[in-house]
C-alpha cells in the first residue's frame, strides 16, 4: 500500500498550489482519504477528507472556502486546490486513509499515510 504525496512548493500570500495524492496497492473504494498537515512546532491536524465512494467532503475551520478536495477515481487520485494561501498555512502536508471519517480525525488511528509534501507561503 502507497500513497505518494505531491505538488507543494513556495509560494507567496494569496497565491494558490494544488496537492495531489496517488493511492496504489489496494483498493480504497470504501476508505475516506485525509489531508493533513504540521508545521514546526506543531501537532498533525485535520485538513481536509473526502469519502472515496460518495466524494462527501469535510474541512478544518480555518481552511473552509479557500481550500477543495476532490478525487479522481479513474486515477486512483486524491487532490487539494488550496487559493487564497496564508502564511499561517506553512506546513508539510500529509495524505492519509482511514475507514472512516472518525478514524480520519483521530489522526493517531490512520492506518495509511504518505510521505510529506511542503508548502512554505511567504507573506
């Protein structure tokens, strides 16, 4: 099982930057797919997450209207378009896969993650 993690870089305040997740391995048509990040210092928190099967979708408070997770089943492909970027969004950015989405936001129980893309905005 693989989930590779893509797509950050460095970017300046209100620019935007698009993440991309690409799951191999297994099948993961019942599984909710997580966005994650950390910033130094910090503790791994809740970013985003989208049911694989019905694409329902669930975003931290202090992303909500700037950022969009959306899959692309064909591909095995989980994105997240992130506009209006902040400084306070400085991070490494994980994506992770869980059962559901009360695994998802345990964040400790997530039994599939990926390895970290980072996203530094410059303000």
């Amino acid at each position: 099982v693989q989930l590779q993690a893509s797509g950050g870089g460095l970017v300046q305040a209100g620019d935007s930057l698009r993440l991309s997740c690409a799951a191999s391995g297994r099948t993961f048509s019942n599984y909710v797919m997580g966005w994650f990040r950390q910033a130094p210092g910090k503790e791994r928190e809740f970013v985003s997450a989208i049911t694989w099967s019905l694409g329902r979708q669930y975003y931290a408070d202090s992303v909500k209207g700037r950022f969009t997770i959306s899959r692309d089943n064909a591909k095995n492909t989980v994105y997240l378009q992130m506009d209006n970027l902040k400084a306070d969004d400085t991070a490494v950015y994980y994506c992770g896969a869980g059962e559901s989405i009360a695994v998802i936001r345990s964040t400790g129980m997530i039994p599939y993650w990926g390895q970290g893309t980072q996203v530094t905005v410059s303000s």
